[in-house]
C-alpha cells in the first residue's frame, strides 16, 4: 500500500541527513585536541543527559521492565558504543567524505538486519535502491583502500560503526511504542558513554583535552 509523505516529514528526514553528513567533519575538527574515544563518550554523554532533561520537561517517569533494560544496554552498546566508536576511530585515518559515504552503508545493513529479526517486510524496489547505494559506496571507496594501511583500517572502523548503528536501529525499532523515545534514546546514550568510557580507559587513551 502506498504511503504519503507529508512535506514536514520529509523537511524532518532532510535535516536528519544533512545533520548525519555534517558529523564527520565537526569529528576530525575535535579530534586534533582530544582522544578519539573518549571524545566520543562525552559526545554521547552530553546527548543522553540532554535529551533525558527534555524528558524531565515533558513530565512522566520511565518505567522499564528488566527485558527492557537489557535491551536498552544492546542499544546503548551497538548503536552508541560501536556507532560513535567506530565514527570517531575511523575519522581520523579518512577523510570526513569518504567516511560520510562509507557510514552511509548503514541503511543495507539495517534492512537485512530488520528482515531476520523484526520480519520487516523490504520490497524489490526498496532492496535494489539499497543495493544501489551499497554498490555506490564500494565505488567511490575501493581506488583509495589499500589493504593494511591506516585508511583501511579507517574503512573497517567507519563501516564496523555503520553495523553497530545499524544493530542499534533494529533494537530501536524492535522496542518502539513501549515507553518515550526521549527516555530510551537519552539512557541509552549514557549506558553507551560507559561502554565508550571504559573502552578508552582500557586502550590507555589518557584524559587530556585541549
């Protein structure tokens, strides 16, 4: 069955993308002054606290079953822990457009992911856009990839945060309506920036931010 969108919709899904491009490059422009990990883990601990006070704001108390707590912890490490993990390793070693198109292989991901675990039905049409998409991503990605070297790596790094993200959008879907997407989306950003946190501790990154 055909659905319209309206015009805010789509205004909503263009900001959503513009904002998604514009990522890689506020990245390498912190990461001179700060480690990559633990750049990332205030990133996300700053988002989760904000949008757990707009929470606050719109009143209501969450109130969260163990099942979803554990889920909201495989949200906070997929989506949060490898996404911005990966974002933020893989900036570095790439450039931001090539990593702006090698994250953008994260749409495939989550439409295989979402037909094996939420059933979500992807027509053809939809399949071979994807497919479309991915084709283009190795395209413009393959002439600078060279196996072992630090922009290979990068690749790696960007397209395991892209799964990550992926993962986490499934998890998203699969816990949708049961409780406010401010609430879900802000604990698991701060359950992430842990996951984040100790990553960085345990690599030895140090705390120095200039």
């Amino acid at each position: 069955m055909n659905q319209s969108l309206s015009i805010r919709a789509v205004a909503g899904m263009v900001l959503v993308a513009f904002l998604w491009a514009i990522c890689f490059p506020f990245i390498v422009v912190g990461l001179p002054d700060a480690p990559p990990l633990l750049f990332a883990a205030l990133r996300a601990l700053l988002a989760g606290l904000c949008l757990i006070l707009l929470a606050f704001t719109k009143g209501g108390r969450p109130s969260y079953s163990l099942r979803q707590l554990l889920i909201l912890a495989a949200i906070g490490f997929s989506y949060t822990g490898m996404g911005l993990g990966g974002m933020f390793l893989g900036a570095g070693k790439l450039g931001p457009g090539l990593a702006t198109v090698l994250a953008n292989a994260q749409p495939l991901f989550a439409a295989v992911l979402s037909f094996f675990i939420v059933r979500e039905v992807v027509t053809g049409r939809v399949f071979v856009g994807l497919l479309i998409g991915f084709i283009g991503v190795v395209v413009l990605a393959m002439p600078e990839m060279e196996f072992g070297n630090a922009r290979f790596s990068g690749a790696v790094y960007v397209l395991g945060g892209a799964i990550g993200t992926a993962i986490g959008n499934v998890l998203l879907k699969y816990q949708a309506g049961s409780d406010d997407i401010y609430w879900s989306m802000g604990i698991q950003l701060v359950i992430g920036s842990v996951f984040l946190g100790i990553a960085s501790v345990s690599l030895g990154e140090g705390f120095e931010i200039d």
